[in-house]
C-alpha cells in the first residue's frame, strides 16, 4: 500500500505564536550561549557524566539513531534559551561525533542514522515477494474457449494438394 | 514532508567539506625532469578560523580520529 500523506492535525493552529507576550518564550530572548565554543561546553561536561552517559547507551541500544539523539538535544537546547537555532546547527555534527564516540568507547552497537535509504528493510522485502507470489499463482483458467478454426488449405501457385 | 531532522545533511556536507579539504591538502609529488621549470610555491591560505564552520570542522576531524584509534585497537 502507498504511504498516504497524512494532516498534521497536532500542528499548531494559525496565531497560536501570537497568544503569548513576546518574550515571554525563553527562545525568544537572547541566547545563554552565543558561540559553537560556548555551547560544547556546555554540551561536552553533560555528555561525560555518568548519569547521561548510561541514559545514552540505553536509548542507542534500543535502536534509536544517533543523528535523531543529537537533533532532539539541540533542539531542547534551542527551546530552553541555551543557544540559537544557528548555533544548533552547527553543533549538530559535533554532537555526533561526541555520541558516536561514546558508543565506540562503551563498545555497543549503535545506528548512526546516515545508512543509506536505499536499503530495503527485511520485512518489506518478504511483503512484495507474497505479493508477487500471490499475483503469479496459477489461477484456474475458464474452459477451453479458443475456438479452433478449420484449417485451412494452403492455396498459391506452390502449394501441394 | 517537511524535514525534521536536518542531522544527515549537515552531517554529509561536513563529510564531503573534509573529505575534499584532505585531498587538497595532499603533497604534490616532486617533479624532476630537463624540461622542468622550479616555480616557487605558493604559501597555502591559512584556514579561516574566524568562520564557524571550519572551527566545526576541525572539532569533529579530531573526534573522528579519536574514534578511528578507539575503533582500530
């Protein structure tokens, strides 16, 4: 079945930003950290503790990618007040690296989440082989109904009677 | 769709960023020959560290490394 694009009904209604003093949201006021230096350090201490540290190895290993662990801390970061959306940008390889790194010290088995798209995932693949089974069964044929015509005698200058 | 997670993009880019800066940093092999004219080099441009991006650069270039030891014993 084709993926059908679904509404975002959970998106945000039209003025919803509005409803809220200017200001008042911490990602709306001038950022704690301005510098990419500023932020990994404030990103790199948090990442050595133990307590993240184990968080983090329990989220890889139940297959959540790297890349979207990284996204979702920036992203906070960015809606706490920490830094601005750009400064989250840029820290976003360097928080990938810092995570992978983590997980090749830990020595556990991770996605990193920048594998290729192109891979077909197992159970789509046994998905389109049933169906192709399904297409190529052999079905009953209906009753004979190629009419056979009376042959007919070869006429012509060469033909043999 | 719109896009959520701009991670791999960012991510690839870098990777193509460095990748590309390695092989201009290689070392031309010396040319030796009757026909050859010495010119003198020109002094390579220093990285701009004052641009984010190369400062990003060079961070992650350094954590990959300590990977790659890590992950090669």
């Amino acid at each position: 079945m084709a993926d059908i694009p679904q509404p975002l009904l959970d998106a945000p209604i039209p003025g919803q930003s509005l409803t809220a003093e200017f200001g008042a949201r911490p990602w709306q006021s001038p950022p704690q950290y301005a510098t990419i230096e500023e932020a990994l350090d404030y990103y790199i201490p948090r990442l050595q503790s133990d307590e993240v540290t184990a968080q983090l190895l329990d989220v890889l290993e139940m297959g959540i990618p790297v890349t979207v662990v990284a996204n979702t801390m920036q992203l906070g970061s960015v809606m706490e007040g920490k830094h601005t959306v750009d400064v989250g940008m840029l820290a976003l390889p360097v928080l990938t690296e810092l995570i992978m790194l983590i997980a090749d010290t830990a020595k556990i088995k991770y996605t990193t989440g920048l594998e290729d798209d192109s891979k077909l995932r197992g159970s789509l693949i046994d998905r389109a082989v049933e169906e192709f089974k399904q297409t190529t069964e052999p079905t009953e044929e209906p009753e004979d109904t190629v009419v056979k015509t009376e042959e007919q005698k070869p006429k012509g200058l060469m033909a043999r009677n | 769709m719109p896009l959520t997670d701009p991670t791999p993009i960012i991510y690839q880019n870098l990777n193509n960023a460095l990748d590309l800066a390695e092989r201009n940093n290689k070392p031309e092999p010396e040319k030796k020959g009757l026909l050859y004219s010495p010119k003198v080099n020109k002094p390579k441009e220093d990285v701009d560290a004052s641009n984010p991006m190369n400062r990003v650069a060079s961070y992650v270039s350094k954590i990959r490394n300590l990977r790659n030891e890590i992950s090669n014993g």
